[in-house]
C-alpha cells in the first residue's frame, strides 16, 4: 500500500475513524499493542465501541506497578476484549539476573538496554509475527523522538505498516476525552506518572518536568527502550 495515499486519508479523518479505515484496508493481520498507558486505553476504547477486527496483546515484563496489573482486570471487564499477553523467555530473564543481579539496569545505559530487549523487545517481536499493521498509542508531544512520525509508517525491522491513530492528539485533549467517555486508567496517573512502565524504572515528575522525565531518569541520553527505536529515528 502507499503509504502517502494513505497518511493523506489518514490526515483528514479523526481517530475512531482512522482506526476504522485501516481495519477496512486490510482484511486481516491488524494487532494493538497496548501499555494501558493513557493513549492505549483510548485506543481499546475506540476499538472496542467500533467493534474492529484488531488482535489486542500486552508485554508483561514481570516488573509492572500492581496498578499496571489492576488497569489489565478492569480494562477486560469493562470492554469485553480479549488481551493477549506476552511474557519474556524465562531462561534469558534467569541467566541476566543471575549473572548481573536484578537491577543491573541502574549500572549502565548497556545493562538497561539489554534488560529492556529481553523483558519488552524480544516479547513484542513474537507479538507481531505474522501481522501486517501495527496500531500503537504514540503521540508527537510525548517527547522530541516523536516529533516527526507520520499516522503511517513503514517498519522496517519487522516488516509492517506501523499506524499512529493518536499522533496529533494534545494531552489535554487526550485527558478531556477519557473524563468525557469515563474511561478506565492506571490511578498513577493522578499521583504524578504521565509515563508508566516497570516499577523500578518509572518515578512520578515533578511540575513543569517533560512528561516521558520519569522514564529511566537516571539517564540524559534520548530514552527509548527500543520497541519503538526505528520509527522514532
């Protein structure tokens, strides 16, 4: 499919619609990956109330915020899905703790990385084999990374058309919508956590910090743990 075709018809269409578009572009192969971070419950929401044929998954990384975990139970109850959930190999968690010790992530940008590409990026690649579109949550205010994405990009490293329904969607926007449909979100969010991942890898920010400051703030490097390192280049 081209894809200037169809950012052009992306761009002019809102995000339930867009949503619905690409499910009427592709009979099959369409897969949601959800964080259940703010943008992602309003995704499953629009997906859910449309009724769209998209296969739902989540990373479990094994270091989620019980919230994280709650948000999961409520989010299936409200809406009926089904969330398939990915786990990292078991034998490769074992052999980096027992190696490095369980929070060799603090040690080095290298130890994080590798943490964070068995526990999320190795899982996520399971997750999309065999799918032809990637629908994701990201929006171009999250951070500088995410200034220049399109609604629909090509992935390179895993050979799909990856879909940014949300992509020029404002926080305050995104909040407004999710009072208005009483949507379903983690109860961090409200103690400070714009951005929620692992629990020893997320901290809430303070006033006037970027919102994606709690994420690894242990670093100043540009962070990303690489689920979304190509597109974001």
């Amino acid at each position: 499919m081209d894809l200037n075709h169809l950012n052009s018809a992306l761009a002019s269409l809102d995000a339930a619609e867009r949503l619905k578009y690409i499910c009427s572009q592709f009979e099959s192969g369409v897969v949601f990956s959800t964080s259940l971070g703010q943008e992602d419950q309003v995704i499953t929401h629009l997906i859910a109330r449309q009724h769209l044929p998209v296969s739902v998954f989540t990373l479990d990384t094994g270091r989620l915020f019980q919230e994280t975990y709650d948000l999961l139970d409520r989010t299936i109850a409200r809406y009926k899905v089904q969330v398939n959930i990915f786990f990292p190999d078991a034998s490769r968690v074992e052999a980096m703790v027992n190696e490095k010790g369980p929070n060799s992530f603090y040690e080095s940008v290298e130890n994080r990385k590798e943490c964070c590409f068995i526990r999320k990026v190795e899982p996520l690649n399971r997750a999309l084999k065999g799918a032809r579109v990637w629908i994701t949550g990201l929006r171009a205010e999250q951070s500088e990374n995410r200034h220049n994405l399109s609604y629909a990009e090509w992935d390179g490293t895993h050979q799909l058309i990856k879909i940014n329904p949300l992509l020029d969607w404002t926080l305050d926007q995104l909040l407004v919508f999710i009072e208005k449909e009483n949507i379903p979100y983690n109860k961090l969010h409200d103690k400070g956590f714009p951005s929620i991942g692992c629990k020893p890898c997320t901290r809430a920010i303070e006033p006037g910090e970027d919102i994606r400051a709690g994420r690894w703030w242990w670093e100043s490097s540009k962070k990303e743990c690489g689920l979304h390192q190509e597109t974001a280049k």
